[in-house]
C-alpha cells in the first residue's frame, strides 16, 4: 500500500488557484483531463500543505462532502 498523494492545481478561469486532493489516480487523472481540454495548465503537486502553500481554494475530494460541492464545470 502507498501513501502517496493524488494532488492537482490549476489555474481556473476565474483566476483562482485551485487544489484538488483524490483518493486515487483515476479520479485525479479524470479531473485533469476535464481540466486540460478546458485549455487550462494543470500540474500534479508531490504534496501540499494548507498551512505553507499557496491555494485560493482547497478540496479535499476524498471527502463525500467536498465531492458535493465542488462542481469541475464551475471552474473550467
């Protein structure tokens, strides 16, 4: 088992910076997709901290919540 992070940011079209964490690779890579075909930069991040890195917004989309709330559309 691996403890490595799924983590995405990029820039979305309403100028925010956005993090998004994924409890697997396809979810992250299904959200990068949606993200790059949006003519968006999108980069994966080896890790993040909320308190030292910089994020107008941060999803936690492991959580049922967050997954919820956060609608890729919005932002692409």
């Amino acid at each position: 088992m691996t403890n490595e992070r799924k983590i995405i940011k990029f820039g979305a079209a309403t100028g925010f910076t956005v993090v998004l964490e994924f409890p697997n690779d396809a979810e992250m890579t299904d959200y990068r997709n949606k993200i790059e075909n949006a003519g968006l930069k999108c980069e994966i991040l080896a890790d993040f901290n909320l308190n030292f890195d910089q994020a107008d917004l941060f999803m936690d989309m492991r959580s049922t919540e967050c997954r919820e709330q956060f609608d890729i559309d919005d932002w692409v």
